[in-house]
C-alpha cells in the first residue's frame, strides 16, 4: 500500500517523506486544509491548502511546533490526546482556533492517526463559516417567501377597502365642521400608513426581476442625498468608493430601496444612541473582493466579486435577535414594522447576491455581495 497516494485505510500519510510524489499532488490539489502533527507537536507536513488558512507559508510552518501557532488549552490538543489514545479518528466541531497569529471560528476538525508513525495525527480542517452565511440565506429566503403569500392576500384583500375608507374621509373633511375635520385628516394619515405598509409587504411577492447594468456609486448617491434631505440630515456621511467597479447586474429601485433601508436603520441607531462620544457618521463602501462563489443549482456557481457595505458607529445590534435579523416582523423599535432587513434579504436573494450583518457596540456593518455584469449577461 506504500505506493498507493493514499492508503486504503483512509490515512493521509504522514511526514513529507511519506507522502510520495502523486500523493503530494494530490494533497495539494485538495481545498480543504491538511496537517500532519508528530509525537512532540512538531508540524510534519501540510498541504498547499493550509497555507492561507494558517495565514503562513509551508515552510514557515514546517518549522514549527503546533504549540506555537495554537496555545495548549486549544481544543485541537484535547483531540489530539484523544486520537493517540484511541487509535482512531475523532471529529470535533465547532472549534475556535484563536490566537494573536489566527482566527477561526466554527471550523470542524478531523484527527486520525497515521498507521506508519506512532503519535502523529494527520488533522482536516472544514471552515463552514461561508457555509452557514449562506444557510442563513436560505432560512431568510424561505421566510420571505412564506411572506410573499400573505403579501399577495393582503394586496388584494386590504387595498380596495382601503381607497374607499380614504374616498370617504376626504368628502368628509369637505362636509364637517373644524372641531370633526381633524379626525377627517387622522382618518385619512392612517389609511395613508395602512397603504404604505401594505405597499411594502407587496415588494415580498415573486416577481421575476427586470434587471441590466446599474451603477452602484449613482445608486448609493442617490440614497445619500435622500437621507441627507430627510431622516439622516444631522449625520456625517463618508464615502469610501472603488471608482474602477463594474456595473452591477441588477434592478436600480430594487437596490435603492435596499440600501435606503440599510442607511434608514443606521441613522435610526445612531438618533438612538444619545453618549455624544463619537459623532454619529454612517461610512458606505464598495470594493471589488474576487472571493465569494454561491451555486446556483443546475451544477452553475457564480461569483459574487462586489462588494457594497454600510457601516455606522452606533450601538450595534441587540445580541438577543440577532440571529432573527432577516425574519419579517421582527423590530426593536416602537412604531418599526420589522420589514426593513427582510425585504432587503429577499431583494439581494432574488438578485443572486448574499447579505451580512457584522455588529458590535460601536460598529455595525450590513455588507452585500452582489454579482457584477458579464458577457454572458448582455453587458454593453
Ligand atoms: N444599524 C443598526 N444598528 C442597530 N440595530 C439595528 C441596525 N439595523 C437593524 N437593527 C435592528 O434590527 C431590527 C430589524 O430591522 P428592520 O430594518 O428589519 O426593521 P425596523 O427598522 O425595526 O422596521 P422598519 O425597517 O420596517 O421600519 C431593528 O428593529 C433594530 O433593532
Ligand atoms: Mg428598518
């Protein structure tokens, strides 16, 4: 079995005197990141993939002992332990691999011995972060979509009734006197408001999208200045913008309304946010970042390569809702109608894209991934 790249036992082989010629093409060609630790904790081979998990070169690492990449009371050495003594593969999940050199967080670890040296335990490391970015998006997806066919009802069932309650407020108005004209006027404030929200929900139903090439940087102008003329006019904005970006392959209203809410909850955490000790400013970005691919189905992966986010210095987002964020209805606020994050889920799904949320006191930042146009796409 010496010769066979990997042995049949399902043992990568261990030092880099093991791993014979095909074996290393093969390791290297793997995504997923290899590491054979020996008896005294000294790394013995890695494969290409480590390198930018560890965030170090191979041979940097070769010199190295896992204690010092890792401190002892890591997980990963309690698992180690485990596999010498058992003498069999052991699976760890969630682990946190911290330390001033790395952050990982949510990784699966997998330890199996190596038949050929005594002590040593080839690891596999699984980094599900994206994965779960992009379980989440399903969740919201099919959340929204449970949305969409109450959106649908209430169009229908609500809109009509309502233009007539309206209809016959305004003929009141006309006919009543002073002291009954202001419910008149309250009437129709709150017809008004019933409507509104109505006309939100609608955006939940499945319709196809019409899309072409969009400008990014006009979109978030846009947003910008309808923020600075209403709801955000006392707070800072900066701007920090990659003029080289390509067109987005989108709706322009779809992603005003997106990033409008995006901003609208930013300013309305930082008019909540009364400590004075910072200025409240809302930073928006873009980037071009060639690293996120989702599949489409069908075996289709596209690429996700740009990047818009919107970051604001205000408290955060409570802990206790924020794995809830994407969910209808959901709001901390007392006249919020918990809408905002899950239509701008719905609308970055329906375009293909992804949407996160990074938040902590001080700085919270939705970021959209969104895909850019391409030949295939008809670009101009
Ligand atoms: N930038 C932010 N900082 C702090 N909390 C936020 C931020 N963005 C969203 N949130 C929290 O997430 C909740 C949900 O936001 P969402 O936009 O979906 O609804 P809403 O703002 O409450 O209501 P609506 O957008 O429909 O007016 C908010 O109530 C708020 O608690
Ligand atoms: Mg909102």
């Amino acid at each position: 079995m010496r010769d066979s790249p990997i042995p049949a036992s399902g043992h990568v082989p261990c030092a880099p005197e093991n791993v014979t010629g095909n074996g290393r093409v093969i390791l290297d060609s793997l995504a997923l990141p290899v590491m054979v630790v020996r008896a005294d904790n000294s790394i013995g081979y890695v494969n290409s993939a480590a390198e930018p998990f560890f965030g170090m070169s191979r041979g940097h690492l070769a010199q190295m002992r896992l204690t010092d990449i890792l401190p002892q009371d890591n997980p990963l050495f309690l698992l180690m332990e485990q596999v010498r003594a058992q003498d069999h593969t052991v699976v760890e999940h969630e682990v946190t691999l911290e330390s001033p050199r790395l952050y990982r967080t949510g990784v699966t670890v997998q330890g199996a011995p190596v038949t050929e040296e005594p002590g040593a335990v080839v690891l596999t490391f699984h980094d599900f972060s994206a994965v779960r970015v992009l379980d989440r998006q399903l969740t919201f997806r099919s959340a929204a979509r449970s949305v969409a066919g109450m959106a649908a009802i209430l169009a229908h069932e609500v809109k009509n009734p309502l233009s007539g309650i309206r209809g016959a407020a305004q003929l009141l108005e006309t006919s009543v006197g002073e002291s009954d004209r202001e419910l008149a006027v309250l009437i129709q404030d709150e017809v008004n408001r019933i409507r509104d929200l109505v006309d939100r929900m609608d955006m939940f139903s499945d319709r196809p999208i019409e899309r072409r090439p969009v400008n990014i940087h006009r979109v978030l102008e846009h947003v910008r200045m309808l923020a600075q003329q209403g709801f955000a006019a006392d707070i800072r904005f900066q701007e920090v913008y990659d003029p080289s970006l390509p067109p987005v392959w989108g709706n322009r209203d779809q992603l005003v309304q997106v990033l409008l809410n995006l901003v609208k909850n930013a300013a309305e955490a930082l008019h909540g946010h009364a400590d004075g000790a910072a200025p409240p400013e809302i930073t928006l970005t873009t980037g071009y970042r060639p690293g996120i691919w989702v599949s489409t189905g069908g075996g289709q992966r596209v690429q996700l390569p740009l990047l818009v986010s919107v970051r604001d210095n205000g408290p955060g987002i409570a802990e206790n809702i924020r794995p809830h964020l994407f969910e209808p209805f959901l709001t901390t606020k007392p006249t919020g109608s918990g809408l905002g994050l899950a239509l701008a889920g719905k609308i970055v799904g329906d375009h293909g894209g992804v949407i996160e949320v990074e938040s902590q006191p001080g700085c919270t930042e939705v970021l959209l991934h969104l895909p850019v146009v391409t030949e295939e796409r008809g670009a101009p």
